[in-house]
C-alpha cells in the first residue's frame, strides 16, 4: 500500500505542483487587488506552490489573525515550525525585512484537499475582511 501510494505521489506531483501554483496564485491576486500595497514575500523568486507568506503594511499579523479566524480561515502568521507562536519570523528578519512588514506577514496554505471553490470562497473572505480592516485604519488615521 505504501509503494502504491508513493509510486502515485511521485506521478502526479508536477500536476498538483501546477495546480496548487494556481490557487495560490489567484489568492495573491485577489489580496492585491483590495490591498494593492500588500507586499508578497519571494513573489518573483523559486518557491513552494502551496503556500504564500503576504503582509499588508500598516496591519498586524495578530489582528489579520483575529479577523480572519473570525470569518472562518484558519492561517499563521509564521513559519509551520513556529506555530503556535507569536513572534517576528526571524528568516524575514535574516532577509532584511523592515520590522512593520515582518510583524504583518500571514502564511496561507493549500493542499491537495484544497479546491478552486475553497480558493474562491477564501478569496471573497479575504477581500472583505481586508477591506473591512483597512477601512479601519484609515478612519483611525483621519
């Protein structure tokens, strides 16, 4: 059984790389569209299909946590190795990003359970919930 398992890992591992490049790709899109200041960590370099690490300057991770968690996603705000902590990612601090962003980032991650209809269900989540908390803040700023 374990053969078998890994012997259709291994076939299908370039497609659902593929795929999970996608999803992930329209989630970073749909971010950036309600928040096109958001920045996309590793955006133009190699990097794992399932999973994108985003901040929106100005908003921190605990509260896009809260929000998020809220509305029904569940997402980190750090490395996997990390969870369960709240603390600014310390690779992000050895690449040279500046404080505010890396105290912001989010990790979302994807799967291959992982559908188009999660993708766009979270996408509308996150489009409302950032609108929602960037209304906030500049109101805050008026």
């Amino acid at each position: 059984g374990m053969a078998a398992a890994l012997t259709e890992a291994v076939a299908t591992q370039a497609s659902e790389a593929s795929r999970l490049s996608a999803l992930r790709d329209t989630i970073e899109a749909r971010i950036l569209a309600v928040a096109p200041d958001a920045f996309v960590f590793g955006r133009d370099a190699p990097r794992l299909p399932n999973t994108t690490l985003v901040a929106v300057p100005g908003l921190k991770a605990e509260m896009l946590l809260m929000a998020f968690d809220l509305a029904g996603a569940a997402l980190s705000s750090g490395s996997a190795c990390s969870s369960g902590k709240v603390v600014r990612s310390h690779v992000l601090d050895a690449m040279g990003i500046a404080p505010d962003m890396a105290e912001g980032a989010l990790r979302i991650s994807l799967g291959w359970t992982t559908t188009s209809d999660d993708v766009a269900l979270f996408a509308d989540m996150a489009h409302t919930t950032l609108k929602n908390l960037l209304q906030r803040k500049h109101q805050r700023a008026a």
